[in-house]
C-alpha cells in the first residue's frame, strides 16, 4: 500500500497549528481579564483615595465640633469669674480656663493639619483621575487588538479545520490510524523528519540500513527511540545550488558532439 508522506506531513501542520491557534484562543478570555483587572484596579486606587477624603472630612468635623465644645466650657468659665468669692477659686478657675484654651488650640492645629492632608488626598483624586482617563484609552486599544486577534484567529482556525476535513479522506484509515495513536502519546507531533541521518526531535541516530528505506518513503519506518514516523524531507527548490539546477533553456552541447 502507497505511504501518503505528503498529506500526512501535511496534516501534521495543519494539526500543529490548529492546536497553537487554539491555545491562543483560549488565551484570549484571561488577557482580556487581565486588562479588566488593570482598569479595576486604577478605580479602586481612586475609590480608596475617595474613601480616605471622606474619613479626613469626618475626623474634621468631629474635631470641629470638639473645639466648639471645648471653647463653649472655656466661655462659661470665664462667666464663673464673675461669681467667685475668693481669690484661690479665681486663680483655680483661671487655671482652668487657661487648660481648655490651649486644648482648643492643640485641637484647631490639629484641624489644620486635617486641612492640608485633604489638600493632598484632592490632588491625589485629581492625578488618579488623569491617569485612570489614561489607562483606559490604553487598555481599551489593547482590548481591541485582541478582539481583532481573536478574529484573525478564527478565520485562520476556520480555514485549516477545512483543510484538514480535505486531507483525511486521502490517508489510508490505518495510517491515519497510527497517526493519532502517536500524535496522542507525543504532545501532538507523529512525524519527524530526518537530517543528516538523525531524528530532528529526539536526536537519535538512525542505523545506515534504515536510511536508505526512509529514502524511498515506500513504507512506515518508525523511530526506535521517541517512535515517531520518520521520513525523508524533500529538498526545496532554493536548497539546490544552481549550477546543479535543471535549466530548461540551458543546450546540451554534448548531443552535437
């Protein structure tokens, strides 16, 4: 029975490359999260500033409202001066006064204090904002360029699932058979081709006697180390020096002789 070396080489290629297409596309949903993630995240850096303004808001207005607390007790020690009958609850109620007072002010710098750091939280929204107005024109590019591989991808998977249903009616049920039983067992690659009388993928090297059978690619001949088929590869057109070539033009001289 004929050996189909050409078609099955070639649906090697064809399935090698359906399987990088797929493992791509399959990619394609966590680059895509990937980036939703980047965009996720320059909105919490934003929300998280967001949250810390509205903390500092509150710890000012609680301070706010201590001061005011503070310096209404301070006013109405300062009335009690007018009721005191004895120097010692004067100068006690000064004292007092005096402690209330320098605690309001001790509370008023810390209100300042809360004022430039919510300067500082604004700025940090407003920069988070930019470069959040930033990101997303990136990232949403980037997404594009994946949603167009994806495209690109599936019309290319498309085309060789095509091919392929073309090849297999032209292999032999047994050799295609065979095929799968080792594409199966060897991460997908069945054949290999030999060069200078090795295996190209498991290096091995091939008995003499045998290289002249695969030469002739006239039967099945299997690699006795990793067991793929093996196959003698056709030279290619630009492989051939050219004063070897065959030159259709070119006049034999030696007839007329």
């Amino acid at each position: 029975m004929e050996i189909a070396f050409d078609k099955l080489i070639r649906l090697q290629y064809v399935d090698i490359e359906l399987n990088t297409i797929s493992s791509l596309l399959e990619a394609i949903p966590g680059r895509i999260e990937a980036i939703d993630d980047e965009i996720k995240t320059t909105a919490e850096i934003i929300a998280r500033a967001k949250e810390k303004l509205a903390a500092n808001q509150k710890k000012r207005r609680d301070l706010e409202s201590e001061v005011k607390d503070i310096k209404g007790q301070a006013a109405k020690f300062k009335r009690q001066l007018n009721d005191v009958k004895t120097n010692k609850e004067y100068t006690a109620l000064l004292k007092e006064i005096g402690e209330t007072e320098h605690k309001a002010d001790k509370i008023e710098e810390a209100i300042i204090q809360e004022m430039i750091a919510a300067d500082d939280i604004e700025k940090e929204i407003k920069a988070a904002n930019v470069k959040k107005a930033d990101e997303e024109v990136r990232l949403q590019k980037d997404k594009q360029v994946i949603f167009q591989e994806q495209k690109d991808f599936e019309a290319k998977k498309e085309i060789l699932v095509k091919e392929r249903r073309a090849i297999l009616p032209l292999i032999p049920p047994d050799q295609i058979k065979l095929y799968n039983r080792i594409r199966a067992k060897l991460n997908g690659v069945a054949l290999s081709p030999v060069t200078d009388d090795f295996c190209s993928i498991c290096q091995m090297r091939i008995r003499p006697q045998l290289v002249n059978e695969i030469m002739e690619m006239r039967k099945i001949i299997t690699c006795e180390a990793c067991a793929r088929i093996l196959y003698w590869p056709k030279p290619h057109s630009e492989d051939i020096p050219e004063e070897k070539a065959d030159d259709p033009d070119k006049v034999d001289d030696s007839a007329s002789r």
